[in-house]
C-alpha cells in the first residue's frame, strides 16, 4: 500500500502542541497529529489528513462523554491504570535511581571489545598440581609431544583430542590464563597458570587479536549492550536487597502440590501464594505467567512445580520495586502521570464503545436465516477429494509394486513398505483432502501427477505418474462436490458478525449524535500547516 504524500509529511512543519481543533474547550495538538500519523505509518496503512483529524474529533466526544457518565471510575479501569501506574513508577526507579549507579569508561568498553574480539587456538595440558604442571612445562620444552602429555590431562575434552583446545576467546578462557596467551607469541608455551580444575600448561599454536581500529566503530553497540547488562545485574541486585528486607516467604508447599498441572480449581485459582509490596499474589498469576511461558502446553519441567516457584519470585520482585517506586513518590512523576492519564482516556474510550456494542440485541434466528440467504457467495465448501499415493524411484519399480497392489497386497502396507516420501509413508500413502485449488497448485509444478489425482477413478488405481520425486501411484475417493456449509454449523458465526456490524453502527451513531450538540472549532491556519506538503 502506498502511503499518501500529504500523510507522508504530515505536521512537519507544525509547533508541537499548536491547537489545531478544539471539541467543547478540549485541544486537539498537532502533536496528537504527528503521534496518529506515526501509527498509521507503521501499521502499514495510508490516509490523507483530514480523516485522521476526524478520528481524533470523535475519540475526544467518545471520551468526555465516558467521563461524563463515571465511567473513569469503573473498577476495571481503575485497576489497569492503578497497573500502569506502578509499573510505570518502577521503570522510572531503575532509570533514575538504580542504573544511574552504573559507570561505563572506555577502559572497560575496550575490555569487553577485546573480551570477545580477541581469541587465540591453544593446545593443553590440566594436572593436579603446581609441580607436575612444572615437569609437563619442562618435558614439553624439550620437545615432548603434547599428544603424550594430553593422555593424562585432567580435562577430558583435550585428553581425547591429543591436547587440542580448540579455538577460544579471551572472555572464554579464566583471567590468569588469558592474561598468559595473550602475552605471548604464536608457538611460546605458558604455563603453569591455575584454574578452577587444576593447574595448566598450554601451547599458543595461533594468536587472533581484534583489530584495534575495530573499536571506534563497535563502540556505541558495546555501550548500549554494557549499559543493558550493568542494568539488569544492577536491578537483580536491588530485588535481592528488597525481598531481604521484606522478609517475603512463599508457600512452596502448595506450588509443589499443583505438580505440572496447568488447570486449577477456583479454590486453589484464589490462593495466595505469597503477600509482597502490600500486594496478594494469587496462584492465578503464577498459572497465568506459566501458561504464557509453555504456550498453554501442560508436561515436563516447564510446567513444574521448580519454573512455577521461579515465576512466583519473578512476581514478587515486580510488586516490590513497584512498591519501592511508590515511596519514594514516582507515581507523582509528571512523565507517570501524563502516561496513566493517556492510558485511562484511552480505557474509558474502548469501554464506552463496547458498552455501545453489547447494548445492540443479539440477532434472533429470523435474522440470521435472512442474512445467510442474502450472502450466498459466503461460507462456500470447496470440491475435495481424499487421495493416498505411493512414491518409489523409478518405473520398474511402480510396475511391481501395482502388480502387488492387483495381487490384492494392502495399499497402506505397501506404501509404508515401499514409498520414499516419509511424511505420507507414515500414514499409509495418505496425502489428505485434496481441493480444487490444491489440485491447480499441484499442477503448475507437476502436470503428470495433477492429472493422475484428477482422472482417478474412485477406489482405483492410477496408472504411475513421474514427478520430481519420483513414480506416483495414487488413489483417491469420491469427490464431495462444492457446496456451502449449512446454516446450522455458521448460525453463531452469523450472530457474530451481524452484533460486530450493529455494534460499529451504533458506535457511528453515537458519533453523530455528541456531534450534533458539540462545539467544534477547527483552527484553519494550523491545519493548513499541519498538513502542509511543501
């Protein structure tokens, strides 16, 4: 879709927060213009100005007059806007509070380009002790191989590749060793160093160092992913200190006792499995964040009592951030607050619309048969036929294997025997419901099978067709001819669509009617500039 010119640089030239419409006193901004147009970009669609300035008038009468009727104060709204609120005051925290704890100098940006950039090929040797690394050291100076040595390494992976270590980074290998190799030269051997396992003698057969020049231009990525990690540990270390001092403890008994159940009664739904920032977290959360996590697939780890407990603290750390957030007076934040103030204009714009929608009667039957007769190119059924086929790789094959099949030798036997395809193999040749436009599709790219499928005679055998994977013998059933599915099976889905249609009617409606009564005032001159191409 091509977007307009006219949306393409809209506001451009615009003060942000020139007034370019007011409905009964409220302002409608140019900067309102720019964010609406922004979205629209992104979702990839394209409108000229005018109809976005419209949408803006409208949402603004859906929204005073949802304030009007109180329903800014309705429990569902408050409660997301409490949500926000909280959440929003916690990011704050960690922005201006716990990450500004974090300094990043180039010294260590240069560190972590080097921790990753530099790597080097080593052969090695890891033993108990400091003297017999010596003796290895020594032996391997006067010409040992490290082949020899390597069989009595106490690391597995170089015992069993004659010492090789393969290819490392210096972030790969423990400071001390790193520190080692890279002091020395392609060929040196360094050693003794001590590690966590022992004590390792290495040879450096290859030095890959970064490139130094390379850091200027990694630079910028290496701070934004320094800054990201610093914030994370810094965060998780903030949590740690809060859920110490909160004292909070979890009812681990009772996660164990849900096993790796997905589904709950709504007594155990109810329960709370830990009191955190003045906040009851209830088992529905935890399940909810578990569900999210396993895509609603119940079994294994993932759903176990361990990952349930994880998601819990993952919970209790939020609540208390949040509630740390709060004392310290964030959710008073000017930046909160404008966001929760969007944030509630915009739930009491979406309830008082689907107030509008559930307010329109549900379609009775007489109404729904008559909008199924006068929409007969809907829910159409397309021609299908079911076909199995057996795939082998060459004719002479296919020729003896349908020798087999007049024989009386079982399709599905033979197919499972014989076809090279796995996928239809596993199922007895079968290759599902076939349609008309699959048959079409089918026959672009192979003519010869499209035409056996097509020409089968019900039950029968077709005679071998070539493809590119191979000797086709397929058999199919009797084609159910194209219909339409009966009114039954789509009654609810008609219901549906006729109580969206009346319901964005009635939101229409409504439109007209705070219209009729409001006071709209465009500015012209600032909307000439708004949408000003040039």
């Amino acid at each position: 879709m091509i977007v307009s010119s006219l949306l393409a640089v809209l506001i451009s030239q615009a003060p942000a927060e020139e007034t370019i419409v007011l409905v009964n006193d409220e302002p409608i901004t140019a900067s309102q213009l720019r964010s609406r147009a922004a979205a629209t970009r992104a979702k990839g669609g394209g409108a000229q100005a005018s109809p976005l300035v419209e949408d803006l008038i409208n949402e603004a009468l859906l929204a005073q007059e949802g304030y009007r009727l109180g329903l800014a104060r309705d429990p569902e709204v408050v409660s997301q806007v409490q949500a926000e609120t909280r959440r929003l005051a916690a990011k704050l925290l960690v922005e201006r509070e716990i990450s500004q704890a974090v300094e990043l100098d180039d010294k260590l940006l240069l560190e972590m380009y080097h921790s990753t950039g530099d790597s080097a090929r080593l052969e090695g040797v890891v033993v108990a002790t400091e003297e017999q690394a010596r003796a290895v050291f020594d032996r391997l100076k006067k010409g040992a191989k490290m082949a020899d040595e390597a069989r009595h390494s106490l690391d597995p992976n170089s015992a069993a590749r004659g010492g090789d270590l393969g290819v490392l980074t210096r972030g790969g290998m423990a400071a001390a060793l790193a520190d080692a190799v890279f002091a020395a030269k392609a060929g040196e051997l360094v050693g003794p160093v001590k590690q966590e396992l022992g004590w390792v003698v290495a040879r450096v057969v290859t030095l890959s160092p970064a490139d130094p020049a390379g850091f200027e231009k990694r630079k910028a990525d290496i701070r934004r992913f320094a800054e990201s990690q610093a914030r994370s540990q810094a965060r998780y270390h903030y949590t740690q200190q809060l859920r110490k001092a909160a004292g909070v403890k979890l009812d681990e008994e009772f996660l164990r006792s849900t096993g790796i159940r997905l589904d709950a009664t709504p007594k155990e739904l109810d329960h709370v499995v830990v009191t955190a920032g003045g906040r009851k977290i209830r088992y529905a959360e935890v399940l909810e964040k578990t569900r999210e996590l396993t895509g609603g697939r119940q079994g294994g780890h993932m759903t176990g009592p361990s990952v349930k407990m994880d998601l819990a603290w993952g919970l209790v750390e939020k609540a208390l951030l949040e509630e740390a957030a709060l004392k310290r007076g964030l959710g008073a934040d000017p930046s909160v607050r404008e966001a929760a103030r969007v944030l509630e204009r915009d739930r009491v714009i979406a309830l008082y619309a689907d107030r509008l929608r559930k307010g329109v009667p549900v379609p009775g039957s007489e109404e729904v048969e008559a909008w199924y007769r006068s929409h007969p190119g809907e829910f159409k059924i397309p021609a299908v036929r079911s076909c199995s086929h057996i795939v082998v790789a060459n004719r002479g094959i296919a020729d003896r294997v349908k020798q087999k099949l007049a024989a009386g030798e079982p399709f599905e036997e033979l197919a499972r025997a014989y076809s090279v395809d796995p996928d239809t193999a596993a199922k007895g040749g079968g290759m599902g419901p076939i349609t008309d436009d699959h048959l079409a599709a089918i026959a672009k790219a192979e003519s010869a099978l499209a035409a056996a499928i097509r020409d089968a005679k019900p039950g029968k055998v077709s005679e071998p067709a070539r493809s590119q994977m191979g000797w086709h013998l397929v058999r199919c059933g009797e084609v159910t001819p194209a219909g339409r599915e009966p009114i039954e099976k789509v009654r609810a889905a008609i219901q549906t669509r006729i109580a969206q249609e009346k319901g964005d009617t009635a939101v229409r409606q409504r439109f007209e009617e705070l219209r009729g009564r409001a006071r709209i005032s465009k500015n012209a001159a600032a909307l000439e500039r708004a949408t000003r191409t040039n």
